[in-house]
C-alpha cells in the first residue's frame, strides 16, 4: 500500500518550489514591463501596462550587441561541446571499468586527483594551447577545452561499474569484441548517465563567463553569457531588456531538461560511488 504523504510535506515542497521558480518567474514578468515600471519602488508584480518592447529590442539588435548570433554561438558551441565530452568521457570510463591494463590504478588516481584543482589554474595553460592551435577567436576555442574532464570520466565509470558483467560475458561468448560490446551492449543500457553528462556539460559550457571573454575578442564570435555583459553595459538601466537576455539564454536549457529529466533522475540514482 503506498504511503499518504502528510500536509506538512507538501507544503514544504510548495515552499521549495516557490524559492527556485519565483526568479525564474520574476524575470520573465520584467521582461514585459516598461522602463518606468521596472524601477518603481515598491515593486509591482504582474505588469500593469504588458509590452513587448525589450523583446524587439533584443531579438533585432545588430551591430555591437548582435544577441541572436551570441545565441547560435552559444547553442553550437554547447552542443559540440556535450558532444565531444560524452564521447570522450563514455570511451574512458569504459576503459577504466572493465579493462585490465598496466598503471590502470594510478592513472585513475590522477585523472580524480584533478578535480581537486581549481578550475582557474587550468586558463592560463588553455590559453596558450588555444593560441598555439590558432583557434583564439574561433568557437575552437570554446568547444574542446574540457572535453577531457575528470568528472564526466568519473561519472561514466562509476556507471558502468554498476552494469552487471553477464551482459558482456553473453556477448563475448557469440564473438563479440571490445568495440562492439561497448557499441551494441553498454552505450544502450548507459542512456540515463548518457543523458546525464549530456545535460551538466551543456548546461557548463552555455553558462561559462570568464573563459569566452579571455578567448573571444570579436563581438559576433561571442556567447550569449559573455554578450549580455555588453548588452548590461549598453543599457545601463533599461532592466526589461537586460532580464529579456537573461530570460533568453535560460531557454534552451529549461526545454532540454524537460525532455531528459527521465534519465538524469536514473542516472544520478543508479550512478552511486562504488569502489
């Protein structure tokens, strides 16, 4: 029999749910007001005269505050980017789940040790790699840095730990090899840690500030976190606009959570720590 949950419950939940959507929901209305009504004191709520204006302004800027483009940047960059790290991050897991090889050990010693490191002792070596690479200015730049991480290797391997091994074993009976017992066998049943690393890398790569603004210089080559600093610095005061970029940049990743949150649920839950 499935347990009652009492009022108490879900009044909390009520409440938690209030604290993370209210800003959400604070910025979308603001959107929509007028300049006037943005700066009133005490603040109104519900917009008393709606209007699209800041919309039109944003979505048709062109020449130092290009935001559609900043967003396509930041929309190919991201997905590359997520790309790249599930790819990299699934092979090397993999490998250090159930591959035996020599230094198997300390070589994920180091690869965990790095997520102790603060992420800003890594910029200065990116950079010269980027410039040596001649991808300063490029979204390069943007998408392969990264792509490495220790977390999204940690991640996978701590997930494939927990696949039983019978599902291997059946398919290297029938011949199968390495590549296609991982193609065919594991990657399937990895979809919700997959989907996972997919949705935190993403969600990284299209909120990074201070990375696109070391490597980018070129105002249509940046990203849409980077260009609203601009766009903040254009319109000093003119908050509906400034929160209509914002409320912009917050949409790509809300739908791509709603179509996922299956699978991160599953996969965090079925991702625990096992040695």
């Amino acid at each position: 029999m499935r347990r009652r949950r009492s009022p108490g419950f879900w009044v909390l939940i009520g409440l938690l749910t209030l604290v993370f959507v209210a800003p959400l929901l604070w910025m979308l209305l603001t959107s929509f007001k007028t300049i006037g009504e943005s700066q009133q004191a005490p603040p109104t709520i519900i917009p008393t005269d709606p209007t699209g204006r800041a919309y039109g302004e944003v979505l048709t800027t062109g020449g130092q505050n290009p935001v559609l483009r900043w967003f396509i940047n930041s929309l190919v960059a991201a997905t590359l980017h997520s790309g790249l790290v599930v790819l990299v991050a699934s092979m090397a897991g993999y490998a250090l789940a159930r591959m035996e090889f020599r230094f198997k050990k300390p070589i994920f010693a180091v690869i965990l040790a790095t997520l102790f490191v603060p992420g800003f002792v890594f910029l200065m070596p990116n950079y010269l790699l980027m410039d040596k690479l001649a991808w300063l200015d490029t979204l390069w730049a943007l998408v392969v840095p990264g792509a490495a991480g220790a977390f999204g290797v940690f991640f996978m391997r701590q997930f494939f730990l927990a696949l039983p091994r019978e599902l291997e074993e059946v398919a290297m009976i029938d011949g199968a090899n390495a590549w296609t017992v991982f193609t065919r066998i594991i990657l399937p049943n990895a979809k919700p840690a997959l989907a996972t690393l997919t949705v935190l890398s993403f969600l990284a790569n299209w909120n990074d500030f201070i990375w696109p603004l070391y490597v980018l210089f070129s105002p249509e080559r940046l990203t849409l976190p980077a260009g609203l600093k601009l766009l903040q610095g254009a319109y000093t005061t003119d908050y509906p606009v400034i929160l209509t970029g914002a409320t912009v940049a917050s949409v790509p990743v809300l739908i791509l959570y709603v179509f996922v949150q299956r699978y991160v649920i599953e996969g965090v839950a079925r991702s625990g720590i096992k040695g």
